[in-house]
C-alpha cells in the first residue's frame, strides 16, 4: 500500500456530512487521496478511490448508471466494491482492473472511511458521537479546510488557555487568570484531560444564555478528549446547585487533505437554552472564533514551511498536546 503523509491511516477520519453525499458524484480528499463519494439507489454511502484504471481521469467527471459508475473518458464502469465490470471496447474486462472501495461508516451526522488496511477496519469501532443526533441536544456548526498541518489543530484543541487571548469576547472570565492544575490521563491511543475552576463570574452571553445573573458565580469544569487521530470532543460545565450542570460540548472532526492542509468540521452542542433565538446568537460567535483559530494555524504551517521546525519552549497547560503528539507519532511510524 501506498504510505501516505505524516499522518496516521489506520482510523476512522470524516469524509462528509451525511447531508453532502446523494445521488450526485462527489469529489473530495482525504490523506492525499482523491476521494469518489455517492449514494446506491438503497441510500448506502460509496467511497472509491476517484480516478480510472485505464487512464489518469477522475471517475468523478463521469456518471451513475444504477449503482455503478461509468468514466467520463474511457467508459470503463466500475461498481460500488471497486471493480471494473464493463470495458466499452471489449467484452472482457482486463484481470486486476479495479479502484479501491474503502471501508464507510455513517452516523446520521458525518459519514466516516478507512485508509488504511481494510481488514482492520471491523475491528476499530469509529469514533462515537451520539449528542450530535440527541434531540437532547441543540448543535450549531461549520466546516471548512485550513491550510495547515491536522497536528497543529489536534495540539491547539488540547490547550483552551489560548481562547482568552484570540477571542477573549468569546472567553469566560475565569480564562483569564491562571488555570488550576491540569489533570491528564493517557491510554496507548487516547488523551484527556480536566481541570476545575473555582467559583467564578460567567461570560455575558453564558448569562443570557442561562438566564443568570451577571454578578452571580459557578464552579466551571473543563474536559477534553482526543478520541484518536479523527476526533476531537470538548465538554465545558456549568455548575449550578439548583438544577443540573449547563454543558457545552464542541466536536472537532479533523481529516488530514494533504501535509499541509485539513479539513475541519466543528460543532457546538448544548443541553440548555434550546432554540433559534440561542442559535442565532451561539453561531457567529463560534465561526468567527474558529475562524481566527484558521488564520493563525495557517500562520504558523507558513513559519514551519518557510524556516522548519526548532525546539520549543513547553509549559504545564502543554501536558496534553504533547501527550497527544506523542501519540500521534507513534501511530505515523507503525
């Protein structure tokens, strides 16, 4: 098998929304490989490997007939496992002539493929992430690509004290002060970590939100989860006395395009203050957010690009990046 970039394969990583994929051909990438997408007319998710046998021509620029998929250049027609099944020129179609079929999981909210070895694909569940379709839950998000390194954004989720310095709006004030001790635990794929805040003043639109006073204090509870090279969960709490905890909870699906460029879904689910009036105001909050997050990783793949790598100078709000990197590197190397 071809080895991809600095980026592990064997995981589950998003490929699309469940929204994006129909009866239309799809085109994307995915690990620096041309990805084909499209439903069969049963509603099932094909993933294949978007260019032609025969000739460099992605199948993408062809068309469906049933549930196969015919090139635009050379007619070869290939079906939703791979394999070709029809040559226009000639009734045999040539031994081995096939496109890789990879394996795909969808979970009512994004469709998850496998890279790697396909055999070990059934025997690593993909990640989970059920609040997504609880109606329990209220979820606003985006998606988008950014030109940097899928590693940069796993070590930027791991670290929140940044968020009172790019966006300190967005910040609870208790981000602003020196954090309490973070607690990290590791097993041989995963990496979270959780600290307690004391009590302490909300954000203005935290307030709104619960409908709490502005004034009015609570023990803040942070934890975060790097599932695996694929997602990324956030929990924020809200302790209250009188009902239960207030969560935010932000999913990161983080999907390798190339080197130096991932694509990056985010969500932003709470268990509170249900509505369009809250998700009109969570919304542009959170992408600008986000979006300045995009512009300084992309700042920093630039400076690696142009000058490379040098040793950096770590501090204890670092103990989860550098677990998670550590992870990551293993995994790349194996």
């Amino acid at each position: 098998m071809r080895r991809t970039g600095n980026y592990p394969s064997n995981c589950w990583y998003v490929v699309a929304t469940s929204a994006e994929v129909g009866r239309e051909l799809l085109a994307t990438r995915a690990l620096d490989i041309p990805v084909l997408l499209y439903r069969t007319l049963a509603g099932s998710v094909v993933a294949l490997e978007d260019r032609d046998v025969h000739r460099p021509y992605p199948l993408s620029l062809g068309r469906l007939d049933g549930d196969d998929v015919v090139s635009g250049y050379t007619g070869f027609t290939y079906n939703p496992s791979g394999q070709c099944v029809r040559v226009p020129t000639q009734e045999a179609v040539p031994f081995g002539a096939r496109v890789r079929a990879f394996p795909v999981h969808e979970d009512g909210t994004f469709v998850w493929a496998w890279f790697g070895e396909s055999a070990l694909a059934a025997l690593r569940p993909p990640p989970q992430a059920p609040w997504l379709q609880d109606p329990a839950w209220a979820t606003i998000g985006d998606g988008w690509e950014t030109a940097a390194n899928f590693q940069l954004l796993h070590e930027n989720f791991a670290d929140i004290t940044h968020v009172a310095v790019v966006h300190p709006d967005i910040a609870p004030p208790v981000l602003r002060g020196p954090p309490p001790p973070l607690e990290v635990e590791v097993s041989e794929s995963t990496v979270s970590f959780s600290r307690t805040y004391p009590a302490s003043a909300l954000a203005d639109w935290q307030a709104h939100l619960l409908g709490r006073p502005v004034q009015a204090r609570y023990v803040q509870h942070e934890r975060g989860v790097f599932v695996g090279p694929g997602l990324w969960v956030d929990h924020w709490d809200v302790q209250m006395d009188d009902v239960a905890p207030a969560t935010f909870r932000f999913t990161h699906a983080v999907t390798p395009v190339g080197p130096s460029r991932t694509r990056h879904h985010w969500r932003v689910s709470r268990n509170f203050s249900p509505g369009a009036e809250s998700d009109d105001l969570l919304r542009p909050m959170f992408a600008e957010y986000y979006r300045r997050v995009q512009a300084i990783l992309e700042t920093m793949q630039g400076v690696l690009d142009t000058d490379g790598p040098r040793d950096e100078v770590n501090v204890s709000a670092d103990a989860a990046a550098l677990q998670v990197r550590r992870i990551l590197n293993t995994m790349i190397t194996k």
